[in-house]
C-alpha cells in the first residue's frame, strides 16, 4: 500500500505532467486565421476567392485573356459591384496610393495659394522615383504642385505637398486614418507617394473606394482628367525670368479610352503595374481597378476591356457585392451594405506627431504567445492549489487512521 509520501509525490508529478498539455492547449484558439468571406468588406462573396460574377439572360461573358492578379468593376454612383476577381488581395499599390494622397490632402490647401519649396523638402525622396522636377528656393503655386502628382506622379510634388501638411509622418498617419473613414481595411500606408516599402499594401477593392471618394471632387476630378500642362521650370540667369516646360499625363488610356475621365496609373518594381481608371457613358460613371498584370501594357488592355464589358453589361448582371460608404461622422457604425443608406462623410483626421520620416510597419503580431506568461502562472497556480489540497486531505486522513 503507498505511503502518504509516495501518494503526495505522484499527484504532484501528474500535475506537473498535465502542464505542458494545458499550456498547449489554448495555441489551436490563439492562432491567427484568415477571416471567413462573410467578413469581406462590401459583401460575403468579394471575400471568395475567384472570378464573382452574377450574370443575367443576354449577359456578355468575362473578357477570357485576364492575366491581373486582382481586378474589379464596380459603378461609381451606387457602388454596386457588377464583377470582381481576388478584390481583397493586399498587394502593393505601387503610384496609385497617390489617390488617397490626394483624397487626404487636396482639400486642405486653395489652389492659388503659392509655396517657396526649402531644400528639405525635396530631400530622402526614394531613388529610381518619378519627379515632375521641382527645385528648391523657387516658388510654385498648389495646382501646379497637384498637377505635378497627377501628370508626372512626381514623388517631389508629393513630398512638398506633405511638408506643407505638417511632415511626411503626419501626412501618412493622416492617410492611414483616412482609409479607415472610408473602410479601406486592406490598406496600410508607409509612404504617401506609393513608392514601395515593406509592409505597404492595399487592395483593388480599397483603391476603388479612395478613387470613388476623390471624383466627388471637382478639382480632384479635373487634374485626373487633364492630359498634359505647362510646369514652372528654373530662372534665367541671363534675364532673371523664370521659364516652363511642358507635362504630359503618364494614363496611356487618357485621351483614347472614350469616355475616360482618368484616374491614376502606377509602376514600380514590388507592384508591377497597377491602374485605377474611370469612364463615363450615357449618364454611367464605371470604376475599374486592375493590379499586377502579367505586363506594364497588359494593366491598360485588361482596364479598357474590363470598361467595355462593364458598360455592356450594366443592366444584365446582378450585383455581387458594393462599394461601402464611409463611416459616419462620430466613429458610429458604419452602414449596413446591404441597406442601401448613405454613410456621411467622415471627420478630418486626428493630427499625428509632425516628426518628418516615414512611420514604421506596424509591428508583427506575437503568433499567439500573448496568453502564455498568464495561462503559465494560472496553470502553475492551479498546480500548488491541488498539491497543497493533497497535501491536507492526506493529513486527515493519517490523523483519522486512513491512507
């Protein structure tokens, strides 16, 4: 027959077996998932993966040649979604995150208003970056600054822009909390000029959100639209005038697409070629967003077959999802998708620290290791309770003659 000794010895060596099991436990729950589809921004079926398309009798089929990793079209007035392939894939934006740029930022300056430009303020601009040429100590005037963002996607006009906003860092904390206005939760924004940085991502879906939001702007609007423009150039040394150059907008389908007020193109080497457009048919704006395509001319054929397919198609295809709205003023819910309703716009974002580098990525979640040190000490916790229990009920039980 055991001892007490040997009876107090073995509960506490099965209780401390048990420990590993119960730590172990909870990692099945505490791993991170993907979410399921019915958490998909705009709709259960934008979440699926694959082509989503819900034809009609007399539907024209799909364009079959699609090499886009992620595409969608959508009508930018109601926000239905008449087809979408993969629109949730965070990928890299590449010069197309300049939509949310503007969408940030334009409202806040008059467009006559006129800016020196310091030396600083075009200095740590990424190598390899598009520049519309501005130079220091020179003065420019804000329509000038935005035409250079849309026409040129110039990197300088943008990094003069968000010093003029307060810093590089305030201005990306600005963009990031305007994406979170509009839903946009795919997106994480680094830099405010798009140009790659690890961790910086956004998606076909979110880029169609910040392109509806900016064309409800008419100056957003008429920069998008516009195909080339004369820029301020250097001063004469010789005559003291200051002279210009001509632009020309980057958007191979502006000016060839019918109807095609524009939007915003992107190439860099993480993204490959991105593109936002938008056109107008008999009264019908459609949004088309087109990302990493097996080549740089591939992102406009797939954008302007994408529109004819779009416009054909309008009226013989059942919505599979929408664009949401953006969230009310006051941080309240935003709108069912599926009501209908129209969300208010939201409120100018809070000010961020004004400190002028970019914000780091968010750090990496712990992969679930947060619970280990509480669980660990619970668990150790419940150990001693049980062993001392032992340790009493053994003692009664030695004092009354048992065991």
């Amino acid at each position: 027959m055991p001892t007490p000794r040997h009876t107090i010895t073995r509960l506490c060596a099965a209780a401390t077996a048990a420990l590993p099991v119960l730590l172990a436990a909870p990692a099945a729950v505490a791993t991170p998932q993907a979410p399921p589809p019915s958490t998909a921004v705009g709709g259960e079926r934008l979440g699926l993966p694959g082509v989503q398309v819900n034809p009609l009798p007399g539907s024209p089929a799909l364009p079959t040649d699609l090499t886009g990793q992620s595409w969608i079209v959508s009508d930018a007035s109601s926000g239905e979604v008449l087809a979408a392939y993969n629109p949730h894939l965070k990928l890299p934006p590449a010069s197309t995150l300049k939509i949310l740029f503007a969408d940030t930022v334009l409202p806040k300056f008059d467009r006559n208003a006129v800016h020196k430009v310091a030396d600083e303020e075009i200095q740590n601009i990424g190598p390899g970056s598009s520049l519309v040429g501005i130079k220091e100590d020179l003065e420019y005037r804000v329509e000038d600054l935005w035409r250079g963002v849309f026409l040129s996607s110039g990197n300088d006009a943008v990094h003069v822009l968000s010093h003029m906003n307060g810093g590089i860092q305030r201005t990306v904390a600005e963009m990031q909390a305007r994406a979170d206005a509009l839903q946009a939760k795919d997106t994480k924004v680094i830099s405010p000029d798009g140009y790659d940085m690890d961790g910086q991502v956004s998606s076909a879906y979110d880029l169609s959100l910040f392109a509806r939001a900016g064309l409800r702007n008419a100056d957003f609007r008429a920069y998008c639209a516009t195909r080339d423009a004369m820029f301020p150039g250097a001063v004469d040394k010789n005559t003291g005038r200051r002279g210009s150059f001509g632009i020309a907008n980057t958007d191979r389908l502006l000016g060839k697409y019918p109807g095609l007020i524009g939007v915003k193109n992107g190439t860099t080497t993480n993204a490959g070629s991105t593109f936002v457009g938008a056109a107008e048919r008999d009264g019908r704006t459609l949004l088309v967003t087109v990302m990493h395509p097996a080549s740089y001319q591939k992102v406009y054929d797939e954008t302007a077959e994408l529109l004819d397919w779009g416009f054909a198609a309008a009226a013989k295809v059942k919505p599979v999802g929408r664009l949401v709205d953006e969230r009310p003023a006051g941080g309240a819910q935003a709108t069912d998708p599926a009501d209908g309703a129209t969300g208010t716009p939201a409120p100018p974002p809070h000010p961020a620290p004004t400190a002028d580098r970019p914000t780091a990525a968010a750090p990496a979640g712990d992969g679930g290791r947060g619970w280990a040190m509480p669980a660990a000490l619970g668990v150790a916790a419940a150990v001693a309770v049980v062993t001392a229990g032992a340790v009493v009920v053994l003692r009664r039980r030695a004092g009354r003659g048992g065991a």
